[in-house]
C-alpha cells in the first residue's frame, strides 16, 4: 500500500493567509522528502477557512521544489471555470511539473462558490461533464477550436494565425493527458462507476464512515467492466484523517481536544455539510435523526489517532472494513502545533507504513 497527501485545507479564520499558505506549502515539500507517492490540494474562492482559490496555482509554487512526487488539483472545480482556461492552465502545470500531475476533477460542493459564479440555480453536473469533455476535446483537436455547448464555446476561428502561432491551446506534456481522478464523496456513489468507465479513478473522501468507503468498490469494479479494463485495488485511493505521536495521549489530545485542528476541521465540516442536506454521510443507519450526528460522534466515527503501533493496527482494521485499496491518503490538517503537525506526516511515513505493509505482505 502506497501513503499518499490531500488537503482541502481548512485553517482558522484569524491565523494570517500568508502562514497558512506557507504551512501547507511545507507540508507538500515534507511529503515529497518523506516518500508519499501523491499530494492533492482543492480550491475553493468563497471560504475564509478554504483558502487556496487555485490548486493550479498553488501546486505550480511547487513545482520546481518537488523532486519525485506527484502532484494532484483536488480539483478543479469545473463549473467554476471555462474549458479553454482549465485546458490552458493544467496543460502549463504538466508541462511545469514534467508529467508528474495528476488531474482531479470535480463539480465543487461549496455553495457560496456556486452562487458567487452563478451557478446555485444551474445543472452544475451538466456543466461539470460538458466542460471536462470541452477540455479533452481541446486536448485531443487541433485549432481552430469550434467547441458549442449548453453552457460553454471555445473558438478561435476569427482569430487563428498559425504561422506566429496563434490561436492554439497547448497540450499537456502527458499524452494524451494526465491521469484523471475524482472524489467520491456519497455512500454508493454512481459517479464512481461513470469514472470507471471513462479510464478514471476515485478517491474516496476522508469523511466518509469506512461501510461507505467500502460501497465504492463494487461500483468501481463495475464501471471498469463497461471500459473494458481490470479493476486493479492499486487504482483505488481511500483517504482517512490519521493523527500519530510518539505517545498515545499526546496524539488524542491533539486530535480530539478544544483547539485541535481535527476538531475545528469537523466543526468546519460539518456545518457545511448539514447546512446541505447531507448529514447522511455520517450516519451508519440512514434512519439516525440528524440531531444524533454530533461533533463528538463524526470524531469518534472518522478520526484515527495514536503512537505508531496503535495508528498501524487501527489502519488495518480499517483495510479490513473498507477492502483492498492502493493508496492510503492521509489527510492533512492545520498545522495548529508545527512539530506534532510535521511529527504525525513523519511518523506515517517511517514508522505506521513499514507495520502496515509488513503486516499485509
């Protein structure tokens, strides 16, 4: 099992966006140092928590200070965008990254982004399949583009002038594209199987109880079938909050005590997802009243904590629950404690990983 990075990230609302954004930056460069396979890192434009706008444009102050990981938007939030910049720009970022990207797509699930670009009313499943389409088939064309859609058009045949060059969208270094991903974050979800079915993969989200996770399996295997690929579990990334200590007290109180960044995360969270109808995803009986899905509970249900050895046993009773996956995604958070924030990404990587997979070989 490979131990890969996401972060959406969320940070408290007076700590100065500089620092935050510093932070989160280190902790790329941390888990490229330690070996982590992938790093994802989402956007979002209307959140003062959220405060990466761009995954593009954060991943590319990465770019040349990364040596060997691969870098994912997680993701473009396709709605709030046009197919020619999306296109333009994640093709700049492979060509940046020289074919270490990753592309992670997505609808966006935050509201205020929605209606801030108009889109709270709208289909915002058809644009997302519309505009990611529009972007392939820029990628797959030639200019000049005449691309019409519902909600998008790409053109350049007014202006298109190839002896100097203009009017073409470069492509991505990675032929015919970089590999797609897309995170699950509903029990059963169908756009697992549509993922499958188009040579994409999934990340299940972090928030998800493990019987979810799990549900994502048979739809992946699924979609694989309809593209005429094997369902490899290598292909499969679940992600999971994990806090690791030297000691197991020093790891429960930052991860379950006020002014953790584990519980201001989940507070975080779970306003906005209640906020949206969709406190079912952490409920194990879809009967449970909303009113019994409290902080503590989420908590208990979702976050794993302890010294190396007990975070490596409770990571395999999750594996156990969820089902062979490829990658473990730990899930990254404020660094509220620099050294326990920098402590728990190295102790994951040096001393959880080496038990987990001793134990599973």
């Amino acid at each position: 099992m490979d131990l890969s990075f996401f972060t959406m990230p969320i940070h408290p609302l007076d700590k100065p966006i500089s620092q935050s954004i510093a932070e989160d930056r280190e902790a790329f460069l941390l888990a490229d140092k330690l070996g982590y396979a992938e790093a994802y890192c989402g956007e979002h434009s209307t959140d003062q928590a959220e405060i990466v706008t761009s995954t593009v444009a954060f991943l590319a102050s990465l770019a040349y200070e990364t040596k060997s990981i691969r870098l994912g938007t997680g993701t473009v939030n396709l709605p709030n965008s046009h197919p020619a910049r999306v296109a333009a720009e994640v093709a700049m970022l492979d060509h940046m990254l020289e074919g270490r990207l990753i592309f992670g797509i997505s609808p966006g699930g935050l509201m205020s982004d929605a209606e801030v670009f108009g889109n709270l009313d709208r289909d915002r499943n058809a644009m997302f399949l519309e505009c990611i389409n529009m972007v392939l088939d820029i990628w797959a064309g030639e200019a000049p583009y005449n691309l019409k859609g519902e909600f998008y058009s790409v053109s350049t045949e007014k202006t298109m002038n190839a002896d100097i060059g203009q009017g073409t969208i470069p492509k991505p270094l990675q032929a015919p594209h970089p590999p797609i991903v897309g995170t699950a974050v509903a029990p059963f979800s169908k756009g697992v199987t549509a993922m499958a079915a188009r040579g994409w993969d999934p990340i299940s989200a972090n928030f998800l109880l493990p019987k979810w996770a799990a549900s994502h399996w048979p739809n992946y295997v699924e979609g694989c079938e309809q593209g005429g690929r094997p369902a490899d579990p290598k292909n499969w990334r679940v992600a999971k909050n994990i806090c690791v200590a030297k000691d197991i007290e020093t790891a429960r109180a930052y991860a379950c005590d006020p002014g953790s960044p584990y519980v201001y995360y989940y507070s975080q969270l779970l306003t906005k997802l209640l906020a949206g109808g969709r406190a079912n995803l952490f409920k194990e009986d879809q009967n449970m009243p909303d009113s019994e899905v409290t902080l503590e509970y989420v908590l208990d249900k979702l976050v794993i904590y302890g010294d190396p050895s007990s975070v490596a046993d409770q990571v395999l009773e999750f594996r156990e629950e969820v089902g062979d996956f490829g990658q473990l995604v730990y899930a990254g958070h404020d660094w509220t404690d620099l050294e326990l924030g920098r402590q728990s990404m190295i102790l994951m990587a040096e001393e959880v990983m080496p038990r987990v997979n001793s134990a599973i070989s």
